[in-house]
C-alpha cells in the first residue's frame, strides 16, 4: 500500500480572474468568462490533444494554489448556507482540502497550435496562474446522472438584476472594441450571480474586483445592483 505519490503539472491557467472574488461559485456559471490552458513540456505534444477536438467540454483536474499555505480544514462554511454553518470538507467543494486538488467542467472552443498547445476553455471558475494536473473529456451519457440529489447544497442564492452607468457601458463597449473581450457580458454574468461573501452582503453595499487588467466598481441595493465604473490598472 503507498501512502503518497507524485503528480506532475502539466499546464498552467491564463484567466480573466486574477483574484478569488469575483470568480464563480462553480464553472459553467459564467459563459463568457474565458480562459487558456497552456500545456508545458513534455507535455505539449500534439499527438496528445489527438481527438479531443470533437469533445464540447473537458473536466480539468487542478491544485487550489493560492490556498495551499493556509492549509486544510476538517470542517468549512459554504457560503450557500450563510458562511456559517459548518460542514464536513468531503462534503464541499471548497479548496481547503488535503490535496488542495480541484475539478471543473469547462467548454472547450477551441484547440491553439500557434505557439505549442493551447486550449480555449471557457465557462471557467479557475483564477489565473492555476497549475493543471489532468484533462478528460466530459461524457454526457455517463457523467450527467438525472436522478442525483444535491444535499445541502440544493439551496441557492437568488439572481441579482444588473445594470450600468452610462460610463462604465462605455468603458465596456471601448475595452471590447480593443481587445475583442466582450467586458459587459462578462461582468453583467458575473454580478448576477452575486458573488458577494454572504458576511458581507448587510455590512457594505459598495464593491469591486479585478478581471484582466481591469477594476470594476459597483453598487448592490436589495435585489439589484448598479455597476459604477470601471478602469484599467497601469
């Protein structure tokens, strides 16, 4: 019997979330939040990314890096039930695990051979710089199970209604103009989801956080929320 072994990274993450809020509860959240796998060597070989081209969505198996000097917990706060109830870590996904190991589904768009290998993902909750330790392809017939139940889990936040100020839409329609990222979309996603920690939500009513090189400002009222500004880092 082993009691330890030896994984090796076999890519690294280029996302649009730079830091943990703002980034999605789970993948597939936000449709529009974008991002690139790029594979390092040796595995970076194109025989290897042979026939995934004809799969929509890949699971990628990944190391909560940002998390792992804080250590591991026995028991968290999910944020579904108020950050304050606590529950088993086996039965969460939070990244305050033993193996700090991740799993996400994520859409696959495109396959990069320009420079080495890349995969276009999107629908990500994954923070840039991730390291990634494995890829399979999502397999609707025996990975999709109708009849599972959700646990805990099955209660939800309700949606936010989103809205921009004159100036932070034209930021927006500037920044895709110039980049190709469509901004709006992505923060309109982001927001309506709420991802505010729920120790927060009747403490400020003001909030920002960072995608690419972006801050993005705004205000939540009851069941709406306003975006303010947004402005790019130098």
């Amino acid at each position: 019997m082993i009691d330890s072994v030896d994984i090796e990274i076999i890519g690294y993450v280029n996302s649009c979330f730079t830091e943990k809020f703002g980034a999605p509860r789970q993948s597939g959240l936000v449709p529009s939040a974008e991002a690139r796998l790029r594979m390092i060597e040796p595995f970076n070989r194109r025989e290897m990314v042979r026939g995934l081209e004809g799969f929509s969505h890949i699971w990628l198996h990944f190391l909560f890096h940002r998390v792992k000097a804080e250590g591991w917990k026995t028991t968290v706060r999910p944020p579904r039930l108020g950050g304050i109830e606590r529950i088993g870590v086996w039965a969460t996904r939070s990244p305050h695990r033993p193996n700090f190991m991740g799993l996400s589904v994520v859409k696959l768009r495109d396959i990069d051979f320009s420079d080495g290998v890349e995969l276009v993902i999107a629908g990500v909750d994954i923070l840039d710089g991730t390291p990634v330790l494995d890829i399979k392809p999502y397999l609707p017939s025996s990975d999709s199970i109708e009849v599972a139940t959700e646990g805990w889990a099955v209660q939800e936040f309700g949606a936010l209604e989103v809205d921009f100020l004159p100036i932070a839409s034209q930021f927006c329609a500037e920044y895709e103009a110039e980049t190709g990222v469509p901004l709006q979309q992505l923060i309109s996603e982001i927001l309506r989801e709420d991802p505010r920690p729920a120790s927060q939500r009747v403490k400020k009513d003001r909030y920002g956080m960072r995608l690419y090189n972006v801050n993005v400002h705004w205000h939540v009222s009851d069941a709406a929320c306003q975006v303010l500004g947004c402005e790019k880092l130098v």
